[in-house]
C-alpha cells in the first residue's frame, strides 16, 4: 500500500521517509498542491561487486597470458 504527503511535509522530513521506504519497501508519493509529483521507492538491490554478477559467464579457452607472434597496429 502506497501512502501520499505533500511535498513541504516531505521536504521537512526528507531522511526519515527514506529510512522508512528503505525498512518498509512501501513507496510514499510526494504530493504538490494535491496532484502527484514524485514518488519514492525503495533502491533495487545490486550485486555486491560486479564480477560477482559476472561470475560464470566467461569461458577462458587457451592460453590468455602468453605473448602472440602477430604484429598489430593499434593506431589503424
């Protein structure tokens, strides 16, 4: 259930309703002059590191650290 404050209200007790959204997961509606402006919501959560999202989805096939007898330009 979503709840709904203007937006002065809102202003005056910006971090608690963070706080609250964040424990809660219930979106709050910031509200200007009675019509809905803003709505808060709670962050989606995310890996911890991003290798960790990656984790098994890259195959090393070979030998990655060798040198290679190929000249390459990389200004080309």
């Amino acid at each position: 259930m979503e709840s709904s404050m203007p937006a002065g209200k809102f202003k005056a007790s910006c971090l608690k309703v963070m706080d609250e959204v964040a424990a809660t997961g219930r979106p709050v509606i910031i509200t200007k002059r009675g019509k809905a402006v803003a709505k808060l919501v709670p962050a989606a959560s995310r890996p911890a590191e991003v290798a960790d999202a990656l984790a098994g989805s890259v195959e090393i096939v070979g030998d990655i650290l060798s040198p290679i007898d190929v000249k390459w330009n990389a200004a080309a």
